[in-house]
C-alpha cells in the first residue's frame, strides 16, 4: 500500500528508519571490526551487542512494511537514498566512533519519531509502537555510548 491521501500510512516513514537501522548496523559492525586502543575489549563487546540488537530489529521493521502492503527496500543503493545514516568509509579512532554512534543513534531517535507520528495520523498503532520501542532501544544506545565520552 502507498501512502496516499486516502489512505495514509507511515510505509514511507518505515522505509527510512529501515534504511538508516541497516546503514547504522553496517556501521557498528565495521566498527567492531576496527576499533582500538584502551578501550578496545569494551567497545569491541558494546558495538557487538548494538549491532547484533540491530540485525533484528531491521527485520521486525521490514516486515512491519510487507504487513503494511509495501515492499522493504533491501539493497545498498535504496538504503543509501533513503538513509539519515551515513556509512563509514574511513578508519576513525575509538572517540570519533563513538561521537559518530551518539549522532547516528539520535538520528534514528527523529526517524522513529516521524514513523509515530505518521503511524497516528494513520490510526496505525502497531507501526507507532514499533517505533516507540526502537526510539527507547536507541536512546539507551546513545547514552551508553556518550558514558565513554566522560
């Protein structure tokens, strides 16, 4: 189903936070990979929970679409249109991959908020809900991650 006047849905919202949830799994992951120094063993198992938290969520998302009547979008290319998330192309050290976590998890904080509110126009209470526990998994993301940062 797409989103329409007469039938408004938050399909176009989902496929955002779909995009910008797999950018920010694909991040986390090449950052467990990569990470160093003296925080290495917490941050190697932080960024291992977080992704791995991450690799379901991306499916409940895309299925919540499929549900909705719409195709998920599932390549490189469509993730890259429609993601707020940036991938990494570069080998940042430890604190600069954390700040860019902090940022990354407060933009799918604002994805998740516009899931709600177009799931409530749309009288959708399970994609509001959806996106009202992806919004709490996130925050507490970045919380934890700015923790490393003091």
């Amino acid at each position: 189903m797409k989103k329409d006047k007469k039938h408004p849905t938050a399909v176009a919202e989902l496929g955002t936070l779909l995009a910008s949830s797999y950018t920010l799994y694909l991040k986390t992951h090449n950052y467990h990979w990569n990470v160093t120094g003296p925080m290495f063993t917490t941050l190697h198992t932080l960024f291992m929970t977080q992704y791995t938290e991450l690799s379901l969520a991306v499916d409940e998302i895309a299925e919540r679409m499929r549900a909705l009547g719409s195709h998920a979008p599932g390549s490189c290319t469509a993730f890259t249109k429609l993601s707020t998330v940036k991938e990494e192309n570069g080998n940042p050290d430890a604190k600069t991959m954390i700040k860019k976590l902090v940022a990354d998890q407060e933009a799918i904080i604002d994805n998740a908020n516009a899931v709600i509110k177009a799931a409530e126009k749309a009288g959708d209470q399970v994609s509001a809900d959806l996106a009202t526990r992806r919004m709490d998994v996130h925050a507490k993301n970045a919380w934890m991650l700015r923790s490393h940062l003091e």
